[in-house]
C-alpha cells in the first residue's frame, strides 16, 4: 500500500507539499488556536464584570489564565466604546456564531463632544471691522461704463488696410451688373451724388457701393506694392534705372504740386504722402474745426526737426509729453540750432523768466556772449578749462537725449499750420529724405492717396470678396474689403447700409505708422475745447459751405467738419442698430 501511495505520489507532482507550504500552515493553526483563546477570555471577562460590582483588570486576569502571552498588541479597556478601530476589526474577523453574539451584545455609549455652536456677531461689529481694514478701502469698485452712442459714426484720419462687414442680409455690392459698374464709376469720377442728382445715372446700392470703393494714387507701378511701402512683395523687385528715377520724380513733382493747389483751393479736402519713413496729411481749412490749411506728419527725428527749423518752419508738437524742464532743453537745443532769432511760437509763449534761471545757459552757436559769459564767470570763480569743457559736453549730451527720446514714435508727431504750409511744401519737394536712395524702394517718390482727382493720378479700386459664415448657429453675410481704405470710404459705406440695414457691424484693421494721425486730431479738437478758444476752430456749417466743391458728398463732408469729442475716433469695430440709437464704437 505504501508502495502504491508513493508511487502516486512521484507520479502526480501536484500532490507534493513544499516546506513553505508546510510552515504556512503551521502559522495558521497558532493564529487560530490564539484567536480561539483571546475570544473565550473576552467572553470570560465579560461574564465577570457582570456579575461583580467591582471589576478587575482584565490585562491582569488575561495574564492569569494564560502564562504565556498570545497577542501583545491586544488589550481590554474599561470603557469599550474608547477602544480603538483595530480591536473592533479584528473582533469582526472573528469566527463563531457565538462570538459573533457576543460582539453585538456589547454595549457602548458613544462619547459625543460637546461643540458649541458658532456665535453671530453683532452687525455694528461686523461693520467696525470694515472700517478699520484698509484692503477693502483700497479696492476700486469696476463699474462698466455703457458703450457710446451716436447717431453719425465717427470719422477716422488713420489709414486702414481691411474692412469686414457683418449682418444678416446681403450686403449690396456683390455680382455687379454692368450699368451698375458703369454708373459707380462715373458717379465717381465726375463727384455726383446719385442719390441726390437727376443725372440719370443707376442709383441702386450696388452701384453706389461701387463708387465708395474707388480712390486716386501715384505714382502706380504695377509690380511694386506702394502701400504700405514696407511689404515684402518688393524683396524681389530690380532696382530701377538712373533715367527712369529722373523720370518718376519729375512726374511726381507735377502731380503733388497740383493735388497743394487743389486743397489750398479747398477743391479737395485731404491727401496723404506716403514716404519710407515718414506719412504726411494735408487737410484743407475747415477739416477737423481748423480754419487754416494745415499739415500733420509722423514720425519724426530730431534730425528731421532741426531741418524744419533751419528753414524756419514753425510746427508744433501736439502729442509730446514732457516736464518742463525738457521743453526748456527743448527749446534750447532746437531752437538754438543755425538762428538764435527762430523758436517755436507754442514754446516761445511759454517760455518764462523762472525757466530760463532755471535752465542755465541756452546752447547756441550764433549766440557767443552768453556761452562766452557763462564761461568767463566760471574762469573767474577759478574753474579749470577742462571742467568748463566737460559741464559743456554733459549739458549738450542731456539736451540731445531728451531730445531723441521721442523719435520714430506718436510723440514725434508735429502740426504745421497756415502759412508754413508753404514752406514746407517747398521742403519736400527739394529735401533729399523724401525720396530713399537706398532700399527696396530706391529712386521710387512717395506715394500720393487722395479722394479726388488730380493730375498724374491711376483710379484705383479696393478688392472685394463676399462670402457666408455662420456664428451661433446662425448665418451671416460677409464681405471684406482689402486695400487702401481712406477716411472718407467708411462714411460712405455707413450712409448707405443704414438704408437697408437694422444691424450691422464693422472692423478695421489700422495701418500702424498712421495711427498717430487720428491721435493728433482728437488731441487739438479737445485741447480746443478746453481753451475755449473761438478762433481755432472753425464753424462746421462755414466749412461745410468753402467745401462744397470739393468733390466728396456734403454729408461726409459735415462729418469731416464737426469738431466734437466723438467726431474723431480711430475705431477697430464699429457697430450699428436702430433700435439702440445708432453707432456704437470701440
């Protein structure tokens, strides 16, 4: 038999039992064996501490019963409902109906804490300790303020180069017909307004949609783009011939001369000249409140500056910030330069006695007596000639970084009024900046954008592209327009969607360098304002009347003419509902 057992053994490997096995089971049964006595002492000193009135320790009786000690981490408390988690556990995982009994047969008064409930402060303490945090005090309360409305929507001096048109409806404009084409044209060229003429002419949307996409340029070649004339599309262009830039710039002198004529005459309302480096506005009397012609360029360089005052052009610098101190450095440096007798009459007015104690000694190089003073008082006070030297150098050194400080930025930008308008019409024609001589654009003249025709000028058209998008859930009508986007286009255009349209909106996207523009004619329409100075401004319906040849509708012209605080906003969107009272900007 033993033979047979072996044998089934040896033959079936799964029967085998390895010593692990066997030590593991050992464990168990001592676990078990444990167990059962540490339950029938339980029990046992339960049984005892109901019948006698006086407990003993149970610790004591457990050592008592057994001389050796199953479990050390075990103990029996007086209190079970203080015994911890782990005892409760191990008394669940114990096996035995009785024992099971047992457990559920105990019982144990929970411990509740006492918590007090939390008491609510009175309200004029609550109050006082308002008052006396200063981090509240501190905090600015955000109150929104409602967007602005207008019935007209605001005139923008900045170029742009895109415009969207959103709305619900079609948009006029798209899929021309040919007299509609043909009507714009010619409504634009010959400055009809269809709506108002009896010419005969087409004066449905399209073709008057048509007509405000139009505008005037040159010199126009078609294989440079000139505006902006920084683009990238001129990376690969050859450089022009020497007889075809003597060509070019001849025709340009022609063509800006008669488009000065035009606006002194008030026969055009504005143009800009677009150089590499800088952008000119000439605007004519009445535009903008002013009641002289005038010009506005930027940016400019104190190169650039000293230039104007070494022809003895006036400007001012409407958009300069700067303490006193650096205007009267100002003044001393740029004022000074080549003519002790030329400043500037807006910093000539200002200038005082205290400044010029306080400034010290004016730099010149005609005015030698005072250089000549200065140095001999210090020669006197036993200053040596090299210190004399050096406060000379560190003095000039200040006035010049003050001075370029603001160059090729806003605060660059300057006003030329009036008369000097002449002049400095004669400098950009005979200045040697004006047109690069190096560069992408080398030997090209700058480039002329006017709303009306003039002599030398190629009618161009911005493009246009419609199509359908849906926001929302909802679908839209889309059209944008690409180009060179003169302020009197977006007046144009808003006239003649408020015809048809309840709601619209409108974005633009502003030519960087031509953002000061616009800055600078709030910036006089509210400085005029504040000054209540009568004879700066001129009366819209004065202008409006001077301007009524000029070429572009009376509506838009009035518009140009206003010089109110929302009358001049460079917008990014615009937008319109009838049922809010009209244009609304940001």
């Amino acid at each position: 038999m033993s033979s047979s057992n072996t044998e089934g053994m040896f033959s079936n490997p799964s029967q085998w039992k390895r010593p692990e096995d066997i030590l593991k089971m050992q464990r168990l049964k001592r676990k078990q064996k444990a167990l059962q006595d540490r339950i029938n002492n339980q029990s046992k000193s339960v049984t005892t501490t109901q019948s006698s009135k006086a407990p003993e320790d149970p610790i004591a009786s457990r050592f008592e019963s057994n001389t050796k000690r199953k479990n050390p981490f075990s103990r029996a408390t007086e209190n079970n409902a203080k015994r911890p988690k782990g005892d409760v556990l191990e008394d669940l995982t114990a096996t035995g109906e009785d024992s099971v009994f047992e457990l559920l047969s105990k019982t144990s008064a929970p411990v509740v804490p006492q918590l007090e409930a939390p008491v609510v402060k009175p309200l004029v303490e609550q109050q006082f300790l308002q008052q006396q945090c200063p981090v509240e005090q501190t905090l600015p309360e955000l109150v929104e303020e409602p967007p602005k409305t207008s019935k007209q929507a605001p005139i923008h001096w900045s170029i742009k180069s895109k415009l969207r048109i959103i709305c619900r409806t079609p948009i006029p404009g798209t899929n021309l017909k040919t007299n509609q084409e043909a009507s714009g044209l010619t409504s634009f060229v010959r400055c009809i307004d269809p709506k108002e003429s009896s010419t005969g002419l087409d004066i449905s949307p399209g073709a008057r949609f048509y007509q405000a996409t139009l505008y005037w340029q040159h010199p126009y070649l078609p294989w440079f783009t000139l505006f902006p004339r920084n683009s990238r599309n001129n990376n690969t262009q050859t450089p022009l011939d020497e007889s075809v830039r003597t060509v070019l710039a001849k025709e340009w002198v022609t063509s800006f001369r008669n488009l000065f004529q035009l606006v002194r005459a008030r026969q055009c309302p504005y143009f800009y000249l677009c150089a590499n480096s800088f952008t000119v506005l000439f605007r004519a009397a009445g535009i903008g409140g002013r009641v002289e012609t005038h010009a506005i360029m930027t940016p400019t360089s104190r190169g650039m500056r000293a230039a104007l005052k070494q022809e003895e052009i006036e400007f001012t610098m409407p958009l300069k910030k700067s303490s006193n101190t650096q205007e009267t450095l100002n003044r001393s440096a740029e004022s000074g330069i080549g003519n002790g007798s030329f400043s500037n009459s807006s910093e000539e007015q200002s200038q005082t006695a205290a400044t010029e104690d306080a400034s010290g000694d004016r730099l010149s190089d005609e005015d030698d007596d005072d250089d000549l003073d200065g140095e001999q008082w210090l020669e006197s006070l036993g200053v040596d000639a090299a210190e004399i030297r050096k406060i000379s150098d560190n003095h000039t050194k200040k006035v010049q970084k003050s001075e370029c400080g603001g160059d090729y930025s806003d605060q660059s930008l300057v006003l030329i009024e009036g008369s000097e308008c002449q002049a400095f019409f004669n400098f950009l024609l005979n200045a040697k900046s004006t047109i690069a001589k190096v560069g992408r654009l080398s030997g090209i003249p700058p480039t002329l954008l006017a709303p009306v025709s003039f002599v030398g000028a190629t009618l161009r058209s911005l493009q246009s592209r419609s199509t359908k998008i849906r926001m929302d859930g909802q679908d839209y009508h889309s059209t944008e327009l690409h180009g060179v986007i003169l302020p009197h286009i977006l007046p144009y255009l808003t006239d003649l969607l408020c015809e048809s349209k309840d709601k619209y909106s409108v974005t633009l996207a502003t030519v960087p360098n031509t953002a000061a523009l616009c800055e600078a004619s709030r910036k006089l329409i509210n400085d005029s304002d504040k000054e209540n100075d009568a004879s700066a401004l001129a009366d819209p319906v004065f202008g409006k009347e001077n301007l009524s040849d000029c070429g572009i509708n009376m509506r838009i012209v009035e518009t140009m003419c206003r010089a109110t605080k929302d009358s001049v906003f460079d917008t990014e969107r615009l937008l319109y509902n009838q049922e809010e009272g009209g244009f609304s900007w940001s």
